[in-house]
C-alpha cells in the first residue's frame, strides 16, 4: 500500500500537498481478552497517523505532475 498527497491549491497560488501516514496499529481487544469488535460485528483497531505536507509553487507543482504523467 502507499500513502498519496492530496494536492490543495490556496488562494495565494500555493499548492500545499497533504498525505496521512501510518505509524503504529493495534487490534483493541473485549474484556475478556480476545481480538475486540464494533457495534457492527467488524474488527476494532486503534491507529496513529502523522501527517506529512508539502508546499510547492504552482510551476513546481506543474512539473511534478507533468514528471509522473511521463512516467
């Protein structure tokens, strides 16, 4: 799996480039010990995530995506 930018453009021109990356997962667990579930029956986990951003001008950004295009 990969963690993808979303790309933003500001009102000032800016491009700010936001994507969530995953650092720790934990599988919650009932009180009685085993693997825990939601209300609708599926799984419960506990996640952290640290978001990750770039600021670019609109010429860099249009390189970038011309780059990948390309690729």
């Amino acid at each position: 799996m990969q963690e993808r930018y979303c790309y933003y453009s500001l009102d000032d021109g800016t491009v700010l480039g936001v994507k969530p990356v995953m650092v720790k997962v934990f599988r919650l667990l009932g009180p009685d010990g085993r693997p825990g579930n939601g209300p609708d029956g599926a799984p419960a986990y506990f996640y952290q995530t640290q978001n990750v951003t770039q600021v670019l001008t609109p010429d860099e950004y249009k390189v970038m995506t011309n780059r990948d295009l390309q690729e």
